[in-house]
C-alpha cells in the first residue's frame, strides 16, 4: 500500500523551499543532498534543524501534528497584529511518520539568551535588566493583545538590538492562546509566575553550566524575583485611569508625555466626569511604535522604536544646528532631507566600515552616537565624530576613556551581528 502523501502548506515559497525533501523525517534529511546550516539550539522538546535556501534562512521544527498545526495558526494570528514574534512560513504534515514539521523564518540577527549571558561580566545587573526589560516589554504587549504565553522562558526568547536597547521575540508558541475577549488579571498574573519561575531556573542553570562565582545565584534570583514589579510598573502607565479636577488637563499632557517616552502612540483620549467637578482620564494606547512612525512620516525610513529615538534625537540637533547657522526657522522636512544627506548616509556608511562592513548600517550609526556622547560626557566637550570611530571600531587602545565608553554600550556588552549568522 502507497504511503500518504504529506500535507503541504507554505507561504510564498520559492522553488527551492517547495523542492526539500518533505516526504522524509527531518532527523534523516542528508546534508550532502539539503543545504542545512549547523546553527545552536537553546533547550527543546523537539528536534530543530535549519536550511538556507531561496537566499534566506529557515528553522524547522519536528513535532506532533496537532501541536504543529496549533502553534503555526497562533503564530499566524500573532502575524496578523505585528507581535515581536518568529514569522510561520509553512506547516508540512507527515501522516506516514505520525509527526509534522512547522517552518519559520529565522529571525536575523538574533541572539540566544545563553550567548548574551555568556558575554555579560557577573558584576553588571545593568546590563542583565536590559535583557529583562526586554523580556517584560514583550510579556505586556502580548497581554495587551489577548495572548496568553503559557511558557515564558528565556529558551522561548530570542533577542535582537534595538539602538541601545533589546527588543524581545517570542520564538515559541507551543502552549499559547489567544483570547479575542482579552485577558483577566488571573491569567496574567499566572503568565508572570511562569515567567519568574523559568527565567529564575534559567538564569541559575547557566550561571552554573559557565562555572559563575556561587555568589552571584542570591542575586539572579532577586533579579527574577523583581520582574512582577517591573511588570505591574509597566502595565499600569498604560491601564490607568486617574481621577482629577477638570481644571488640571496639564496632567492629560503628562499622561501622553510618558506613555510616547516609553514608545506608545496614543491612539484617543477620553475625559469622563464622575462628580464634584472631577474627570476620569482613559487614553487608549496603540502600537509601541510612536518614534518610529515619527521618523518614518519624516524621512521614509522604517526602523526599530529604539534606533528611531536616537535617530529623532539626532535630526533634532541637526535642525537646531541649523536654524543658528541661518538664523531662520527651518521646517522638519526640510531639516529630514538635509540630515539624511549629510548626516545618517554618510555617518552611517563609515560607522558600518568601522565594524568590518557587517551588521545594520543604521545600528552601527546608533552605536557611533552612543559612543560620541559617552566620550564626550567623560571628555566635557565634544571629541568629534573621528575619536568616536576610531573607539567603535577598536582603533584607539591606549584611550582607556575610549574603552570605557564602548564599554558601557550594548556594542562593548553583547555579541556583534558577526556572532550571528
């Protein structure tokens, strides 16, 4: 009797993805035959494997076919609403073998938290709470959409730079659900128990696996132990509803002030009376994307929410530098087309030959600010843009100033795009 035929489903494949060989278990596909690339794997229940064809990278994974089909369907859905997760490009049912295989993207120049763990020196909380609030940021916009995670764990987590900040991506969707009616408090809290418990776990079996000094276990633990707050900090500036005298609207522009500080666009507000002449304040909060999407209405260019606040930073100096050499107003697009010109293009360009031509050119301009004003803040006057690349890219070894500044920035703390593939 003829095997089954698998289910095939992919999303704008190319010849090559179409052409794999899906009638054969993953475990026996033959490197001389499929061009596989040997890539590491955090902890997993299911064989992972990953192949480079149609010029891009793919990761698949191995599991049970109704599990399989669950996760690929969540993960659509998670497409559907932009969440920080892996992209489905196909699910393959294999009935012959009794399993599937769930095809995703890989998400470019990502990193493990292992990897970031192993490069981050014990004494340095600091950078640690960049991983967390990544972590936390992710956590909260996926409640805010109805998700519930059901395992968060720095395995289920892959990170990429953002400027100088983390941005956090789910990378599994075994156990999760989506509630189209939202969330209650009840299924939150019990995500944010799972996500102490893992990462505390976590965090405690690396340190152990790398041979850490003992000593630094009580305060992993304690890092784990403050992410509720961390996580209650975060989702009341988005939830709340103050109460307060109609007269006092200043503080609607607080309200609105804070929330664009952390990168939310404020999508409507809404003044409610309740009495005694006194307003409820409800502001309904969109996409974490409000400098970017200032940045790309300015100048076209789309990048993360955390390069866009350095970008917007910089054009804003841009254009004061300018409006003093003139002496006259200039308008921001005005000022957008002369600093894409004369700044971001070529600062850019030199910034990314300074890190060995590797990486996002726009990553690398972020790390040149970074750096020039680390340097500067030590110096007390500006050192220059030359002093700044020459410190980015490791040319100035005797300048322990210069070292100290790379230091302090995620460049100097976690792995360059060179570590990933």
């Amino acid at each position: 009797m003829e095997a089954t035929p698998p289910e095939l489903v992919l999303r704008n494949p190319g010849p090559g993805l179409i052409a794999l060989p899906w009638t054969e278990p993953l475990a026996d596909w033959d490197p001389a035959r499929v061009p596989l690339r040997e890539l590491p794997v955090g902890p997993s229940r299911h064989l992972v494997r990953f192949v480079e064809v149609d010029g891009a990278l793919w990761a698949l994974k191995d599991m049970p076919e109704r599990i399989a089909r669950r996760e690929y369907d969540v993960l659509r859905r998670l497409e559907h609403q932009c969440l920080p997760a892996v992209r489905p490009a196909g699910f393959v049912n294999q009935p012959a073998h009794e399993t599937a295989i769930l095809v995703t993207r890989y998400l470019a120049g990502s990193w493990q938290y292992r990897r970031l763990f192993q490069r981050l020196p014990p004494n340095r909380p600091r950078q640690r709470a960049r991983l967390f609030d990544a972590m936390i940021s992710l956590l909260v916009e996926l409640h805010r959409h109805g998700v519930f995670w059901g395992d968060c764990s720095l395995n289920n987590t892959l990170f990429t730079r953002d400027g100088q900040t983390l941005q956090a991506f789910l990378v599994d969707a075994e156990t999760s659900e989506v509630h189209t009616d939202g969330l209650s408090d009840g299924q939150r809290e019990h995500d944010v128990s799972i996500l102490v418990e893992n990462v505390a776990a976590g965090m405690i079996d690396l340190a152990t696996a790398l041979e850490r000094p003992p000593e630094i276990i009580p305060q992993l633990i304690d890092e784990a132990t403050a992410l509720p707050e961390r996580y209650r900090e975060l989702w009341d500036a988005l939830h709340t509803s103050p109460v307060f005298a109609f007269g006092d609207r200043y503080r609607v522009e607080g309200a609105i002030r804070e929330l664009n500080e952390l990168g939310f666009a404020v999508d409507e507000v809404s003044l409610l009376p309740v009495g005694d002449g006194r307003s409820r304040l409800h502001i309904a909060v969109g996409d974490r994307n409000y400098h970017s999407e200032n940045l790309r209405r300015l100048t076209g260019l789309d990048v993360g929410e955390g390069q866009a606040r350095i970008l917007l930073g910089d054009l804003a100096a841009h254009r004061d530098w300018m409006q003093r050499r003139t002496g006259q107003e200039v308008a921001e697009r005005a000022a957008a087309r002369s600093w894409l010109a004369h700044c971001l293009d070529p600062g850019s360009a030199r910034a990314h030959a300074a890190l060995g031509g590797v990486g996002d050119p726009v990553q690398a301009y972020c790390d040149l600010l970074e750096v020039r004003w680390l340097l500067s803040e030590r110096a007390g006057a500006d050192v220059g843009t030359e002093s700044a690349l020459a410190a980015l890219g490791g040319r100035a070894p005797t300048d322990s100033a210069a070292k100290m500044a790379v230091a302090d920035t995620p460049t100097g703390q976690l792995p360059r795009i060179t570590d990933a593939p």
